[in-house]
C-alpha cells in the first residue's frame, strides 16, 4: 500500500460527509472521495481502481443499506477497511461485515483515525487468513 490511502465516505448527510473529509484532508495521507446515499457509493466504487478505507453509514439514501456497501466493497477491493457509522444506537445490533470497526456518531477525529486504523489492521488479518 502507498503511503496516500484512498478512501470513500459514504453518508446521506453532506455536512457528515464535508466534516469528515475535511478532517482526514487535514491529516494528510489520504485521497477522500465522498458520495451521497448508496447510489453514489456504487457509481464512485465502479470508478475506483483501489479502495483502502470505506466509511460507510448504516442508514442510506437509496435501496442499499451501508452494510450492503461494505460488502460489495468487500467484493471489488477484498483489502479494503471498513468502517461503519450510524447515529441510531440500534445500528451496532445490525450484522455488521465481519472485521469491520463500527462507531457511534457524533465523534471525534481521534476516534476516527483511532477506527481507520482498527480497521486496517482488521483487514490485514482477513487478508492473511488462508481460504
């Protein structure tokens, strides 16, 4: 993996998806493309030749949920990380994609970055195991 990660925010909330963009721009060593409700995400995942991270809310705009994103991100970039937002305190009782890191909103950057790397490490290990 290069030293820029690439990532995609996937959120119906285009202050949500801003904010986080913004935050991890600011950290540098990331490529962020953000895209509004699970269309988007599917249009954006078709142009990516490499996904490091997704960021993806449970809850989207659209006939997919984030958890059917992860899965189909999980389908084209098999190394990517995920990471799995919602504000509903339910969400965390959702099947969340193995390996993935699921966090509550509203956070922090800390808590974000704290996740983004929990999460590639998660991946690394799903990529090691044999099968």
């Amino acid at each position: 993996m290069s030293a820029t990660r690439v990532v995609l925010i996937v959120d119906d909330d285009p202050a949500v998806l801003e904010t986080m963009r913004i935050l991890l721009e600011g950290k540098g060593g990331f490529e962020v493309s953000c895209a509004l409700g699970s269309h988007g995400a599917r249009h954006l995942m078709s142009r990516l030749d490499r996904l490091d991270v997704l960021i993806a809310d449970v809850i989207l705009a659209g006939e997919a949920t984030g958890v059917d994103i992860c899965h189909e991100a999980m389908t084209r970039h098999p190394e990517v990380a995920l990471v799995v937002i919602s504000a509903d305190p339910r969400a965390e009782a959702t099947l969340l994609p193995e390996s993935s890191v699921f966090i509550r909103k509203p956070f922090g950057g800390y808590e974000l970055m704290a996740a983004i790397d929990q999460a590639a490490h998660l991946a690394r290990e799903r990529q090691a195991q044999p099968g």
